[in-house]
C-alpha cells in the first residue's frame, strides 16, 4: 500500500498540498510535549519538501511552538490550537477570538482543573489561550481516569458550548468550531487547485482526514490508533522514510 500511495503522491507532483500533524505523525508522541522536539534530519527533510510542493503543519500545539520548532520558512501554512490560529505564506494571519465571557468561563475552569490536580502526581495541565489541554501520560491510570471524569463534568458547567476531545493520553478542552478539518478547510481555500494529502494519527486529526478524503484528496492515518483513511503507516519513522522517498529527484 506505501508504493500505491508513493506512487499517487508522487503523481501530482508541484500541484501537491502535504498536510501534516507534528506530534505522533512527524515526531514519536514523548513523555511530555516539551520532549517531542525534531531531530535535524526531519527539519532538513521539511525544508526539501518545503522547496518542492506545499508543506502545511496542523496541530494542536500553539502556533509560536510549532515554528520555535520548525524555524522553516519553506513551510507554506501553519495551523496551530487546532485551527484557532492560521497562518499562511503571503496570505496574513487569522486567530479565534475569545469573548470576555469565554475567556473568564476558560480561566474558572484552568484555576478549577490546577485545584483538582493539586498533590496528585503525573497530570500536566497547558493553557494555550484558545484551549485546555489536561496530560496524564505519566500518571496513575486508576487515578487518571477519575481526574478524566472530574474534568469533563466540570467543562460541561464552566464551558457547556465548548468541546471535549481525547487523545493520546491527554483530553483537550477547545472552543466550539474549532478543529482540525475546519483549519484544513480554511488553508484549502488559500490553495486553490492543489491536491491535498494530510497525515494524521490520532482521534484530533479525524476531521480532517474526513474532510481531505471528501474533497477527493488523500487521507493517511498514521500508527494504529488513528482514525480511519484511505492510506495507513505504521509510525512517524514510517512517515519520513515515505518522505524522505518523495524527495528523491
């Protein structure tokens, strides 16, 4: 299936648009998000492809991140908080707004989540300003699964609009409209004409492999938790070997 998939990359050549999550899909998921950083090889990796189609990075991750960890300006796109905030080569930027009532709702429910997670070991809570996002790769999984519960009932009275999203070990609380297939749209309509591919591994990345397949693009679920597409790779080694392949003259 990866030559098949080699194969119709390869096929649109310039008028490709490579859509990629960072985390699990471009690196190995690490112990904590600061861990997960790039090694040179895919950097340089990024920079080729950057040079020969549309590169676009899609994460959960904040923007500033992302690009402190991608310093390339071969990339084309970034979107960062699952599309709260998007940039585009050429084309501006675009953040998510929140209310004051939002924003004060978000800041009970942080102040709420650090109170329950007080003397309890293995838990990292991110406030990335547009969202929440609760780690417990580290933690007691007994243990985890009551925090988890705890959690999300109190999201539904602090922040009843708002989404609920779990992940690898982790439960990220975003604003209403906001995902992954809702960024992938917006950066599609800045790259009329190009064939997107987006690689994905997790239950975040589900709407837009759905909305990338639904344009008659190429959806590629990565690792064997991801949700379901067209293409599978085993892991991010995968991945870059798939790459590393594709930028061969």
């Amino acid at each position: 299936m990866r030559e098949d998939l080699l194969d119709l990359l390869q096929k649109h050549n310039s008028r490709l648009l490579l859509l990629f999550d960072y985390d699990g899909t471009l690196v190995p998921i690490a112990p904590t998000p600061d861990k997960a950083r790039p090694d040179q090889e895919l950097i340089r990796l990024l920079k080729a492809l950057g040079q020969r189609y549309r590169v676009a990075i899609v994460s959960g991750r904040r923007l500033e991140e992302l690009q402190a960890f991608l310093p390339l300006s071969e990339v084309w796109g970034w979107a960062g908080c699952h599309g709260a905030e998007i940039k585009v080569a050429g084309k501006g930027f675009w953040r998510y707004s929140l209310g004051l009532e939002e924003k004060a709702s978000k800041d009970k429910f942080y102040l709420y989540l650090v109170r329950l997670l007080a003397g309890r070991k293995g838990f990292l809570l991110e406030d990335k300003g547009f969202a929440l996002a609760l780690h417990y790769r580290l933690a007691d999984e007994e243990e985890a699964e009551i925090v988890k519960e705890e959690a999300q009932q109190a999201a539904q009275a602090f922040l009843p609009r708002w989404q609920i999203w779990p992940g690898k070990k982790v439960v990220e609380f975003l604003p209403p409209g906001i995902n992954k297939g809702a960024a992938v749209a917006r950066l599609l309509a800045e790259a009329q004409g190009f064939l997107p591919a987006y690689f994905g591994d997790d239950t975040g990345d589900a709407p837009a492999l759905r909305l990338v397949e639904e344009k008659q693009g190429i959806g590629v679920a990565v690792g064997s938790q991801a949700p379901p597409a067209s293409f599978k790779l085993a892991g991010p080694e995968a991945v870059r070997q798939l790459l590393l392949r594709l930028c061969r003259p």
